[in-house]
C-alpha cells in the first residue's frame, strides 16, 4: 500500500514468513503423523495376520484330532461289525449243519421205519404163500372142474409172487450152499458122503430176504460127516507056526 511505513511492511514480511514456516511445520507434523498412523496400521494388520494363522492352525489341529478320534471310533465300530457278522456266519453255518444232520437223520429214521413197517407186513403173507406153494405140490386135480378150481387159486399165487419181486422181495435159493447161520436156520442133519459136511441139502421152508434183510430164515437140512465105523483087526500069523 501507498503510504505505509516501510518498517510495517518488514514486520508484516516477518509474520507471513512465520505463518510460512507454521504451515511447513504442521504439514511435516501431519506427514509424519499419516506415516506414523499407517505403519502401526501396517504392524496391526501383520500382528492380526500372525494371529488369524495361529488361530486357523490351531483350528486344524483341532479338526485333525476330531478327525482322527472320529475315524477310530470307525475303525472299531468296523471290527466290532466284522466280529459280529462272523459269528452270526459261524452260527448260521452250525445251523445249517444242524438241519442237515437233523434232515439226514430224520429221512433214515423214516426209511428204516418205512422198511420196518413194510418188512412186518410182508413177513405176515408168507404163511400163506406157503400154503399155495403146499396146495400146488400136492393136489392134484382129477378133472376138468378140479383143474379149473386149482388154475384159479394159482393165478392168486402168481399175483401174489409178482407183488413181492415188485416190492423188492426175493427167495432164498439155499440147496448145495454152504450153511450160514445168517440165512439159514438148520432143522435137521443127515450123515452123508454126498455132500461136503455143512452143505445145505434141502430146503424144508422157504426163506426170503428184502434187500439186505432176511424175512424169513430158510428151514434147512444140513450135511454132516458119516460116523467113523471100526475096522476089522487084522489076522496075525505067528511066525512060529
């Protein structure tokens, strides 16, 4: 301004310069202040860094033995099924044993009574097949009446016969066998050097079998060794004479 005292405009030059000088030292100040916010923002967010990873490790570790102990606790749950699945196989294969065992002799007990019930049966009619066998050897017919009657009770017989062979049933052919106490049941012996001694000789009744079972024991007659007769002694001459 026009007018003002130069020593005023020096001191008006001297506050701008210290205003100058406060604004350089608050923008120093307020640099220094940002760099300052932003390197413990820095340091906070490494120090939060450092703790969210040790929390996450800590996590997993966590997780691993939960984990861990979850899949031990499988590991046993699997044995324990696995034991359990061998012994129920173990006692569904003994079952199964049982049954069959049970099954095997349950069909034998019914074969064997079957075979009981069928033999007792069968024992029963021969009685009466051995009347028409008797009947047939020793009537004989004297007419044309008489040989109707007789043909007529034969053909009974005959079906008889034929019933038994369908049954499995078949007589014993003993004559000139060796005598076996299992088969045969000796009801006479006769001394004879026809045959060899224990020969079956005749068959007085008939005897069957069904199978591998004797019906009826065959009524035999037995061959025994001639009684040994004394000799005559021997004319002895005396050499003296």
């Amino acid at each position: 301004m026009a007018g003002e005292n130069p020593s005023t405009e020096t001191k008006n030059q001297e506050i701008n310069e210290n205003i100058q000088d406060v604004e350089t030292v608050e923008q120093n100040v307020e640099l220094d202040s940002s760099e300052t916010v932003e390197s413990n923002t820095e340091v906070s967010e490494d120090n939060a860094s450092q703790h969210t990873d040790t929390k996450s490790v800590e996590v997993v570790s966590e997780e691993m033995v939960l984990l861990k102990e979850a899949y031990e606790s499988l590991e046993t749950q699997l044995e324990t099924t696995k034991f359990q699945l061998e012994e129920k196989e173990s006692q569904y294969k003994r079952l199964g044993a049982d049954f069959d065992n049970f099954r095997k002799r349950t069909d034998k007990e019914k074969e064997e009574l079957d075979t009981q019930v069928k033999c007792s049966t069968i024992t029963e009619l021969l009685p009466v097949i051995d009347n028409f066998e008797r009947a047939r050897s020793q009537i004989k017919p004297a007419n044309d009446g008489e040989m109707t009657i007789h043909k007529s009770y034969q053909s009974v017989y005959k079906q008889m016969v034929d019933s038994l062979k369908k049954l499995g049933v078949s007589p014993m052919r003993p004559e000139g066998q060796e005598f076996d106490p299992n088969l045969h049941e000796a009801v006479m012996r006769e001394a004879t050097t026809e045959h060899p001694e224990g020969t079956v000789i005749e068959e007085l009744v008939r005897g069957y079998i069904l199978g591998d079972r004797v019906l009826r024991h065959a009524m035999v007659k037995v061959a025994t060794a001639p009684e040994p007769t004394d000799a005559e002694p021997e004319n002895q001459t005396d050499p003296e004479s």
